[in-house]
C-alpha cells in the first residue's frame, strides 16, 4: 500500500512540518551510554539547555533518547527510560519546534504522547508488541520507522548479507503497510533506512549512493549519518572528529532526496545545507 502521492508535508502532531526542503532533527540524548555523547546531557537541567542550544542553531525538530542505541547497548528498563525523558520532554514542548522521542517501548511511546510528543521515533518500526495499538489509537502523530538488522546487542556481530537497498525497501513497505491497514494516514509516516543498524560499511554507502530507490513508493525518507561509524571507517577519524563528514554525509543525503537529517553538530549541518540550496534554482 503507497501513498497516493508524495506527500508535501509530514503530519507530526502539533505541527504540519514543509517538507519543500531539508529538515534539521537535532539529537538529544539523555543517556549515560550513548556512542558519541553519552553523559554529556545525561540530566534534566543539561539535556533541555542542550535543546535550547540546539533551537537557537537552527534544528527544526528536536529528538530525545532516554536509551542508547550503540553496538553492544544493553536495554534500559521502562521506569528509567521514563525518567531520562519525560522531564526534557516537558521543557523541550515549550521552544516552539516539533518534539520527537526516540523509543522503541510502547509503554514510553505512550506516556510520551500522553505528555505531548510530536512524534515517535522507533529503531524497531513499531514491532514490539503492543506498540502498533499505542501510534494508531493516536490522532496525529508522527511515525517515523527505521529498518534495523536483528538488534542492538548482536546487529554487527552478524551484519545483514547481499543487496541492502531492496531488502530495507521491502522491510519499510511492510511496516508501512502495518500502519496504514490500522487507519493511519500515509502523511504521518516517515522512513530511516537504519545506517549503521546492522549493515556493512558497503552496504551503508550503497544506501547512501543509491538513495532514491527508497523514494519509489512516495514515503519520505531521515538519514541519520551523524558520527557514525562508517564515516569513520572510510576517513580514519575519530568519533569526536568526524564533524567534516558528517555534514559532507547530510548534505549528500539531503540532495539525494531525504527530507530529514538528523544530526548531532545542527549549526554546522544548516550552513551545509544552505550551501546545497544555493545551488538549487528558484
């Protein structure tokens, strides 16, 4: 089931977010653990600082994490996932932007939205057990689903085999299909092809070089390149300078069609991207 047409828009609660360019999602984590800033905004009072930070730079959408999702990452039990988000998700509702949390436990979707998320962000495409009723039974909330290859403890022990893009296409397809045979509009769902989510360097990159292939059925697609390993494996750097790529990555994504970056570095990431609309003709 596809939609009838590209949606200009992307339905997420509170806001119809343009989608006639490139959106900025700044990374929140509120995690102790996270791969390249776990502890640095791991309290209310420094995680929703960070969101204002992340505001004045320019992100058009804020989205916090209450549990990290690195290779190895073991899970968080509800109680504590709860408590690392539900207070910065208070302060965050108040700057104006969409909110997203990032979760895939349909008790934390659920408390979120009941607090007053824009969005649901979920690594596993809603497939935990229940966590389809939570998003359905919701007016307008925004979905974004993401292909992840077995799960955060063992998804680059064994990497997912062969062609990566039509494997995360069917995958995506099938979840969407999941949601729209639930009565949720096709303007509320949002498509992650999971860089770094179970997949090799290679097969990262050929999602990257051939991303419009998961533009065919209209859904519109967030690339998450921030940091991320493979653009460590290609350059050589470090987590803490990978800056230059991680940006080089966005604004490639973005010319390639995604409608959503998310990123750690949002200032440097909206100076790319301005560069990119420069070329574009009115």
């Amino acid at each position: 089931m596809t939609p009838e047409r590209a949606a200009p828009h992307w339905q997420a609660g509170r806001f119809r977010i343009a989608l006639d360019r490139c959106q900025v999602m700044g990374i929140v984590n509120v995690t102790p653990d996270s791969f390249s800033d776990g502890g640095l905004f791991d309290s209310a009072r420094t995680a929703a600082a960070h969101c204002e930070r992340l505001v004045r730079e320019g992100a058009d959408i804020l989205d916090i994490g209450g549990e990290s999702t690195r290779p190895g990452s073991a899970p968080v039990p509800v109680a504590d996932e709860l408590a690392r988000v539900l207070p910065v998700l208070c302060e965050a509702l108040r700057l104006g932007v969409p909110v997203s949390v990032d979760t895939c436990k349909p008790e934390v979707m659920q408390a979120a939205l009941d607090a007053g998320a824009d969005i649901i962000n979920d690594i596993r495409a809603l497939r935990e057990p229940g966590a389809l009723d939570v998003v359905a039974a919701h007016a307008s909330c925004g979905l974004c689903l993401m292909h992840m290859h077995r799960d955060p403890q063992t998804m680059q022990l064994a990497p997912m085999q062969g062609d990566a893009v039509p494997q995360v296409l069917a995958f995506l397809r099938e979840r969407s299909d999941a949601l729209r045979q639930r009565g949720v509009g096709a303007e509320r769902i949002m498509w992650d092809p999971g860089i770094g989510f179970g997949k090799t360097v290679a097969q990262n990159f050929a999602l990257l070089a051939r991303q419009q292939e998961l533009l065919v059925d209209g859904y519109p697609l967030l690339a998450g390149w921030s940091r991320k390993s493979s653009l460590g494996a290609v350059t050589g750097l470090e987590v803490a300078d990978r800056l230059v790529p991680s940006v080089v990555a966005a604004v490639l994504a973005a010319e390639r069609g995604a409608r959503i970056v998310r990123v750690h570095d949002v200032a440097a990431t909206v100076a790319g991207l301005k560069v990119l609309a420069a070329t574009i003709a009115p």
